[in-house]
C-alpha cells in the first residue's frame, strides 16, 4: 500500500513538472499559429496582377496641393516628413532599394527599428524622382515587423509571409509597381529558409541581406504576385487558417 502512495505520488510529481515545464516552453515560444482560426472582411476585387485604383495606403498625402521638395540624396528626402504623420519618428533604419511605381513615383524600402520581438520590420515611403533628386514623402505604407512571435504566438516563416499577405490585403497597403503589378515585401533572420523560399514555385524577386542593431537579417519581395487571385479562389476569409493559406499559395522552404 505504502509502495503503491509512492508511486502514485511520484506520478503526480512527474505530471507537475512535465506541465510546469510546458508552461514554460508555451509561455516563452508561444503557440503555433498555424492552425489558428481567423476571420477577415476582404476586398476580393483585386485580380492576379492588378490592384482597384479606390484603394489607397492608409497614410496618404494630407496637404494636397503643396509643392514637394527635391533634394540630392534619398537620405535627406525621407527625413522631411511633413507631409506624413508627424507622430512618425524611426530611430534607426536601413535603405534598402527602390522600387519604381507609376510614372516619376518610386517607392523607397527601409529596414527600420521597431519595439518588437524581432526588433526591426519593413517600411516604405512612396516619393517622386526627377533629374536625379528625390522629393520628400508624399505616402506611408506602414511598417511590417518581421515576426517570430506576436501576443501568444509562435510563427514560423511560412506563418509570417501569409499573415503579411493578408494584413496587407485586407489594409489595401501593398504596394502597385510600374507594371501594375502587386508587390509584398519580407524580412527575416534565417539565411538558409530565405534562400531556400518559394511561392507558388518562385523565388523571391530579391535578396537583401542587411544589419540592424548589430544583427544581420534578409530582406526579400515578390514584386508580381501572382498569386493573389489563386489565393482568393481557395480561402474562405470567413474563416480560415494561415496554414491553408500558405498551402493555398504554395510556400515551401526546408524549415531549420
């Protein structure tokens, strides 16, 4: 009787600690988001490889009319932010390239430091390039932090590039090339999963590899997604998961 309490008694123990270590693991590296349910209302209008002109970033130009400013250097453009919310303040960014729109608009795209897990995301300014000077910022597209974890959620790569997809869909804030194509833009920090990425069976347009605050990260884009409409033909926002969007895209990489 004495050996059975005991051993009871351990079980017990032994079920506390593998729970409060469980715990532990969930509490730091989050819950898979994968196979979490979300629900969305979608402009389902955009078609594979244009964008409706009534939808707009959600920070356009607020003094119409008014004359931009050129200047020499990208640098000295982008810190003229009159044009932008004045609550928008960056305390370290990276230039990364630029991207052209519609006629004498290009888009400038930074790695920026944000108060994230990751510690940095994705920004883009949309400006004009005339004889070689740009004009300071007439539109924000907003800043995608490049997550590994967000509120109680772990994500993985594929978890990220399809809540990205859908943010920026459901926001109206991905960007229109000069093709009228549709263009998404990631950041992550595991060299060989970028590199390794495909959607819809091709490699990103673009690789970038970049430091910020002394860790170095991959910047990558899909500049003609095609595979918006694909999306939209096979998810019910309704309600759906991000991984049967990653499937409905088809996003395959080696995970580490």
């Amino acid at each position: 009787m004495v050996k059975l309490f005991k051993l009871l008694l351990g079980t017990i123990g032994l079920l506390f600690v593998l729970f409060i270590g469980m715990f532990i693991y969930i509490t730091i590296h989050g819950t898979d988001v994968s196979n979490e349910s979300w629900s969305y209302s979608i402009n389902k209008t955009i078609v594979a490889n244009s964008a409706p002109d009534d939808i707009e970033s959600y920070e356009s130009t607020k003094e119409e009319g008014k004359e931009l400013v050129y200047y020499d250097t990208v640098e000295e453009a982008i810190s003229n932010k009159d044009m932008l919310d004045k609550s928008l303040e960056i305390a370290d960014y990276v230039i990364l390239k630029q991207v052209p729109a519609e006629d004498d608009d290009i888009y400038i795209i930074c790695a920026v430091e944000i108060e994230s897990t990751t510690g940095q995301g994705i920004s883009r300014y949309k400006l004009k390039k005339k004889n070689g000077q740009y004009s300071q910022p007439f539109e924000f597209l907003g800043i995608e932090g490049s997550m590994k974890k967000f509120a109680t959620y772990r994500y993985d790569l594929d978890d990220y590039i399809s809540q990205t997809i859908i943010w920026e869909l459901v926001n109206g804030i991905y960007i229109k090339n000069e093709d009228d194509g549709i263009g998404f833009f990631f950041s992550w920090d595991n060299k060989d999963e970028v590199y390794d990425l495909t959607i819809n069976s091709k490699k990103p347009t673009d690789i970038i590899e970049y430091e910020l605050n002394g860790k170095t990260y991959y910047y990558f884009d899909f500049l003609d997604a095609d595979f918006v409409q694909q999306l939209f033909d096979e998810i019910n926002f309704g309600s759906f998961t991000l991984q049967q969007v990653s499937n409905a895209i088809d996003v395959k990489y080696r995970k580490d």
